[in-house]
C-alpha cells in the first residue's frame, strides 16, 4: 500500500480535528475487525486541501480592515521596525545628509520606514485583492518579521487563478517602483 505524504497526513490531522475525530496518542486509527486487511487499512484519502491557519502568524497587532480584510501586524514586525528606524536615523541618513539635526534624522527615518511598511502592505493587498477576484477566501493580511503575507482559505480554483494571485503582488510592487522613478528621472537629484 502506498504510505500517505507529510501533507496528507496533516490534512488529516486538521479534519479529523475539525469533526471531532481526532485520536489520542496510541488509539487505534478504527475499530478493528481483527481481519489482515486491519494492517493496510488507512483513513480515506483527503480530497480538500486545507490551508492551515498557523498560530504563530496571528496578528498581534489588528490595524483595522481596508477593502473589507482584516490588516494586523505580528509582534516580530516591530523588530525589524526598530532596527530600520534606529539604522536610519543614526547612519544612512546622517552620512547622506549631514549637519541636521537627531530630530530630523528620526523624523526622516520614520517617514521611510512608514513608506517601507506601506509598500510591503500594497504587495501583500495585491495577493489578497486578485485572490478574492479568483473567488478565494481572504482571512487577513498579516506583518511580520520577514515582510508580509496574506491569508487566503480554501482551494484556489485553478492552477491560472494562482498565477494570477502570485504575480499581482510583485505587479504592484513594480507598478510603485515605477511611480516613484518616474519623478526621480524628471526632476534631477542635488549633487551629493
């Protein structure tokens, strides 16, 4: 008999928890009948995939809800927040612009990390927007230490939504590369 994968076997797991059928360690997986079929007998195959929601990537922080998603950021986010913040403001900007003054390194470093952050949340709404045009469920979108990522439940219908779903948050994200360049290439930039 062929051995369920890594997956299918927590897809299972997920189901059976999710009607009430979860075993307990060292209960047997059915009732046997004490037949040799007993041993080669498996739960049925899972023909849902299940998208699981992980604990660890709950919002710590809900921000609110924009287009009707539910916006939040994990506590990790504020990590990296801090250590952008505290790496602007006391080298990159001071070295680019020097003779200001500790406020307005900061101030500066807040608006980029605000402008960061927002670019990040475009991204991952990119996703979440096409998802929900695909006719997939949209649980949240979620900041966290690694950037970002949007929650999406159930099956996406076929293998061109999930193309579509992936490709929208880099095309948003070079939609605003694009935004903020053209400007830069228009109006010339002080000489350092």
């Amino acid at each position: 008999s062929t051995q369920p994968c890594k997956g299918e076997l927590s897809n299972r797991r997920q189901l059976q928890a999710a009607s009430g059928r979860l075993r307990l360690p060292g209960e047997p997986a059915h009732e046997p009948t004490g037949g040799a079929a007993d041993e080669h007998r498996h739960w049925p195959l899972v023909t849902q995939r299940v998208r699981p929601t992980s604990s660890a990537m709950t919002p710590t922080f809900p921000f609110g809800r924009i287009a009707g998603i539910e916006v939040g950021a994990h506590w990790t986010w504020l990590l990296v927040a801090a250590l952008l913040i505290w790496s602007l403001a006391a080298d990159v900007f001071p070295e680019a612009n020097p003779g200001l003054d500790d406020g307005t390194y900061v101030a500066m470093a807040f608006a980029a990390a605000a402008l960061f952050f927002s670019s990040l949340f475009l991204h991952e709404l990119g996703h979440a927007l096409q998802a929900r045009r695909d006719s997939v469920e949209i649980e949240g979108i979620t900041l966290w230490v690694f950037g970002g990522v949007a929650h999406l439940r159930g099956d996406i219908p076929s293998p061109g939504a999930e193309l579509r779903i992936a490709a929208a948050g880099p095309a948003v994200s070079l939609a605003l590369g694009a935004t903020c360049l053209a400007p830069a290439s228009v109006v010339p930039l002080p000489s350092a």
